[in-house]
C-alpha cells in the first residue's frame, strides 16, 4: 500500500502540478467560499442579475422552481428560477444562458422535477438554452457543478440549483424557509461553493463551452475580451492574488481519455499530509482514499485524520448500498489507526428531532495550506467515472473546519495552537448546542450482504458489461444456459414469433394451464423472464396478463428454486460467478431482504437467480414473499405499459396520451409506495437491532 502514497517530489514542491493532478493553474484576483446555500444562492441571484453577455450553468441536476432567496429578493424579478432566468433574457438582449443537466438514470425520476425539457428550453426565450447531457460511459452520470458569469466570475462545489439544497449555515432544526417546492418541510442540509474570478473564472468558462460542445449542442458565444467586474455584492473575500488549480475527472468516453486529476490530487495530498488531514463528504467508499489513509495511521508520526460526514444516508436504497460501503470503508481505516489519530463525526443541529445535518459538501484540508472543494465525493465515482470539477489552492489562510464546528475561525485557531492537536480540539470545544458526534460503524445487519458490491454499486471505472457477466456466471457455465441461443430455438424465441404463439394458446382450452407450463418451459430454458411477461401482456392485456405474469413467474420460480434445493450448495457453486457466490451466502443468512434485492436489482437471469436461492436453502416463506414483492412492480408497470403503448400506436390521439400519461402517474404512485413501505421495514429492522 505504500506505494500509493509515495511520491518523488521533496515536500517543498508545489503540491499543484499541471498534467498530474490538475488540468490548469490560473490566477484569480479573489476567492470565497460560500457556505451553505443561502450564501451562495443570493450570490447567484446577484451575479445573475447583472450578467450582460453569457450565463453557463452546468450541474448534475436544474429544478425550474427553485426559489434562491426564499423570503423574497426584491428585485422586481420572478422567484422562481426558470422564470427568473427566462426575464433576465427578455430584459437584456445581449444576454445569452446555457444551462447543461444530466441526462439522469431513472433511479433518480422520483427526485427529479418533470419534463425539465419543457420547462426550461421550450417555455422560454430563444436565448435560453437547456439541454439534458447524455454523452458518457453506461452506469456513469454527470456530476460536474460549474457556473460562469460573463467569463467574469465562477461558481464551482457540490451545490446545484434544485430542490431541498437550501439552507442557512444556522442548520436550525425548525427553519420555516427550508421547503420544497411542493411546500413539504426538509431537514438541514449543508454545503459548500467556491466563487472565483479573473483568469480562474475564464478558464473554468472554457471547460463548461468544452462541455456544451461534448452534449452535441452548437457552438456557444464566444467569451468578452474584456469582462466586467461581477464579483457578488457583499461576499467578502477569503482569499487575494492566488493560483486556483482546476480539478477534474472524466471517464474515458468515444475516443478520448480517462482523466483522473482528483484522484491524484487526493493521494498527493494525503501523502504530502504532516499535521492533520481534514475531509468533510456526502460519501466515503472509496478503497483507494481508504487505503491511503490507512498507511498515514500506521506510520508512528502521521498525522491526524478527521472525517465529517451525515450520519444517515438519504432513503433506503442509499442506506443499503453506499451506507453499507461508508461503514465498510470506516472499518478498514479503524483497524489501522494503531496511534488513535482517526476521528469520524457527524454533525448535531440544536433542537433537531432526527439529529442529524445533511453533509453534502465535497470539502478536503491539509495542514491549513491546502484545501480543495467542488463536486468530488470521496467514492469510487468520483475518482475515475463520473465528471467531476473541484478547484484547489495552496495558501495559509483561516482554518475553515471551524465553520462546520460552529465557532469562531479565530476561537479555533487559538484552541488549535494552544493544543497542537485537530482531534484535541475538536473535542475540547464539543457540547455547544450544535456540536459533533463520533460515527460509528454500524449497520442495519440485514443491509449487509454481499449484494452490496463495490464493483456494482460505486465502481470506480466504466462497467464492462461482458466482464461483469463473467463474475455472476463464469462463460464456462454460461453456455449449457444459453444453449437455446444457439440452437433451433433461437429462431423462434423472439417478441414476434412468442405473440404468435401466444395467440394460439389463448385459443386452447385449458388455456391457464398452458401458459403457466409455458412460463415453467421458459424457465428451464434460461428464456428472460421480461420478454415472456411483455408477450403476457401483449397477448392477454393487462389485467389477465398480469395475473398470468405473476402465477407463471412464481411456478417457475418454484421449479427452478427447488431444482437448485436438489443440486445442493456445492454443485451450484462450481458452476456459479463469485460474485453469486457471495449472494449464495447472504441468501442463506438474511434470506427475504436479499431474494427481495435481487428481484429489484436483476444482478443475474431469473432462473439463476431461482437455482442460487435454491441450493442457499432459504425457506420457503422468504423465497416466495421476496420473490413476489420483488417481481410484482416490474410486472404490473411492464403489462400496463405495453397495453398503453400498443393503444397510442394504434389509436393516437389526446385521450389516449392522456390516458397512458395517467397510467404513468399511477405506476409512479405505486412504486412510492412500495418504496415507503420497504424503507418502513428497513427502519423496523434498524430498530430491532
């Protein structure tokens, strides 16, 4: 491992270097960091405001209806924020905006304002531009949070412009201003955003027209040769006349290269480390982070490390998968804390009922003369999948974890020197209303099972989806399952020629019965359970079909569950990927939540997965309620929606989008239930352990 920390540039070099751990170094005149996003949020509204040539918004996620200034800006402008930005064109015809977003996985759909499209491209003037960016690797996302003004001055950290990111840095338990757009109350939510500008603030506008160009979109406006002085009225400077290193990470991606700079600047960071290190983050996955850590706690004169981050993950899905992971990680770095220099904490709001501050900020300190923020988590993603862009400076400034400890930049540092220890005084000024509390490394037991995979859930590189294939069924075990792929059967086994069929049996008597036998057939043969479901629904509609769907499902699930009862453990693992294997054993300990998991998440064929849970011999109880619960959704919105869609194509016209439009509303309904219901189980869990 001490490789990874190790280095050949003696400690008096600049940390900063151009082609290894960053893309540019700029001067900028001045740099703030804004806290939370209140301050950074009334910022943008006043920059806004007085832009006068091009606005570059780039994000992980826009919401036209957020409101930066809750109680009212009092500019003669709308509130909202696509309304304010469409004005802001109308008013000045010079002006030009660009807004770039994800094109978000639907795991997100529910998070998501809808049809953004609609609301801030075709709503609104010509001069403003949005687009949805969909130019990466499978399984990767854009998580970049850039904005430009004028090439005059540049946003760049880990807040973007949407729902529930407001806050103020008081994080009060009860604050009225902090809701949602659909007016519901949210807990309190931290933050934090750089602002920059001159050279630094016109290079971070040629990455975001780098960006715009990548979406597929026109060329954009180019930069003033002259900007103007925009910097946010009232924002004070932290820092003057100081080198701002551009940070970024990008997959490799249609010919052009991975590029890793955040995770280089991390490990050089960590290795140049002689005090302390601080690291306030949304998340800490990754194993590379963790194992550089690690070795500094081994060495006997490292330094300190302290960790800030949430306590709970965000929704049931997230504690189950990268809550999982964090206390994975968090272990690996204890057991190597020799010296007792390791701290994690979280936050304590006074008064909050939960006890708990949403820790989004992507924020790491050295020693206090290096410090970096912007969209980087400390997971796998983030250091080789995702887009992302932090800026960096190297400079002796004001030590900034007093302001997530909630006292005096100047109190602290006096504290710091008196006891020459971060720990020590992070401990001697706990207890205020607002303090922090240890984290421990606890986890619902149910949650962790081997399912929750590193490779799967936080993978630091594009998934090849061939070579995961290999970890859950070895090609040599493959080939008997997919045998029909190669046989005569594969020139039947297709949509079209099954809804032939399908309309034959629906003509026989005893037709039940035929197609539960047929749905038992296809089990045996390893034939994709969603493509006989689709024929299901196409041929029976959705009510009879989804009926059909659910008995046949669950036959053949008993079928291939109790062939794999008989074959036995050992039989099965040798034909079995590794990573089945692993399942396997969580299956056997913590049976219905997983057989629940791997219905929702298909991480191999339905029969396989049957045959797995078989050999694990979980009972019967959880194999069939799992296996329910997990496939029902899937089903009803699968033979719903084609019956919906083959109504559009055959009749279109309003009632009928009208229709399937409604039909999509209930789906989603349903499925937020569904979720509610599972978290509530989860919660049950957590509180019986």
């Amino acid at each position: 491992m001490d490789e990874l920390i190790a280095t050949d540039r003696p400690a008096t070099a600049p940390l900063l270097v151009p082609s290894r751990n960053c893309w540019r170094l700029e001067r900028a005149a001045r740099l703030s960091f804004l806290i939370d996003g209140d301050a950074y949020y009334r910022a943008l509204r006043d920059v806004f405001a007085r832009a006068r040539h091009s606005i570059f918004i780039v994000a992980w996620d826009i919401d036209s209806r957020t409101v930066l200034v809750p109680e009212g800006a009092s500019d003669g402008l709308p509130e909202k924020l696509g309304d304010f930005l469409d004005a802001l064109v109308r008013r000045q015809k010079s002006l030009r905006i660009y807004a770039l977003g994800w094109d978000f996985a639907m795991l997100y759909a529910f998070e998501r304002e809808w049809l953004p499209v609609y609301k801030l491209d075709w709503r609104t003037h010509r001069r403003f531009s949005f687009r949805l960016d969909a130019t990466h690797p499978v399984y990767a996302s854009h998580h970049q949070k850039v904005i430009v003004v004028d090439d005059a001055v540049a946003f760049v950290g880990g807040l973007d412009i949407t729902q529930r990111r407001w806050d103020t840095s008081e994080h009060l338990a009860d604050e009225p201003r902090r809701r949602d757009p659909a007016g519901a109350p949210y807990g309190p939510f931290h933050d934090v955003q750089a602002v920059v500008d001159a050279n630094a603030a016109r290079a971070l506008g040629e990455l975001v027209r780098e960006r715009w160009l990548r979406s597929g979109a026109s060329k954009p406006r180019a930069p003033l040769a002259t900007p103007p002085d925009l910097w946010p009225r009232g924002v004070e400077t932290d820092l003057d006349d100081v080198d701002v290193a551009i940070v970024r990470t990008e997959p490799p991606f249609e010919g052009r290269r991975a590029v890793h700079e955040v995770r280089e600047l991390h490990l050089d960071a960590i290795a140049r480390a002689r005090r302390f290190i601080f690291m306030e983050n949304q998340y800490f996955t990754s194993g590379l982070i963790a194992d550089a850590l690690a070795a500094r706690l081994r060495e006997p004169d490292g330094p300190e490390i302290v960790l800030l981050t949430h306590r709970d993950q965000c929704g049931w899905l997230e504690e189950s998968t990268m809550g999982v992971l964090r206390a994975r990680a968090q272990r690996r770095v204890t057991h190597a804390d020799a010296h007792g220099r390791f701290r994690a904490y979280f936050p304590e709001p006074a008064g909050a009922k939960d006890g708990c501050i949403n820790i989004h900020s992507k924020v790491l300190v050295v020693d206090d003369e290096f410090l970096t923020v912007g969209s980087a988590n400390l997971n796998n993603r983030s250091m080789g999948l995702d887009t992302e862009c932090n800026i960096a400076v190297e400079a002796r400034g004001e030590p900034c974890q007093a302001k997530a400890i909630a006292v005096d930049p100047a109190a602290f540092a006096q504290k710091l020197a008196g006891t020459g220890s971060l720990i020590a005084t992070i401990e001697a000024l706990r207890g205020n209303p607002r303090t922090l509390t240890p984290l421990g490394t606890d986890v619902v037991s149910e949650l962790d099972t081997p399912l929750v995979d590193a490779a799967l859930m936080d993978p630091e590189a594009p998934v090849d989806p061939d070579k995961l294939l290999d970890d859950f069924v070895p090609p040599e075990s493959r080939r008997p399952a997919a045998a029909w792929r190669f046989s005569p059967l594969h020139q039947w086994l297709n949509l079209e020629s099954l809804v032939d069929v399908g309309d034959r049996i629906e003509e026989m008597p005893f037709t039940p019965l035929v197609v539960l036998g047929a749905y038992v057939l296809a089990g045996l043969l390893v034939v994709p359970v969603m493509l006989v479901i689709t024929v299901t629904g196409i041929v029976f509609g959705p009510l009879v079909g989804g009926i059909y769907a659910l008995a046949g499902a669950m036959l053949s699930g008993i079928v291939t569950y109790s062939i794999g009862r008989k074959l036995g453990r050992e039989t099965v693992r040798r034909f079995a990927g590794k990573r089945l294997n692993a399942i396997t054993r969580g299956l056997a300990k913590r049976g219905l939540l997983t057989m629940i998991l791997v219905r929702i998440v298909p991480v191999a064929p339905f029969t396989v997965v049957n045959v797995v849970a078989g050999a694990s011999h979980i009972g019967w109880r959880d194999f069939l309620l799992g296996t329910a619960l997990g496939m029902l959704p899937g089903i009803v919105a699968t033979v719903l929606f084609v019956d919906r869609l083959i109504a559009a194509v055959r009749h279109p016209g309003p009632k009928t989008i009208a229709l399937l439009t409604l039909i999509a509303a209930v789906l989603i309904t349903t499925a937020l239930l569904v979720h509610r219901r599972l978290a509530a189980q989860s919660s049950g869990g957590a509180a019986a352990s």
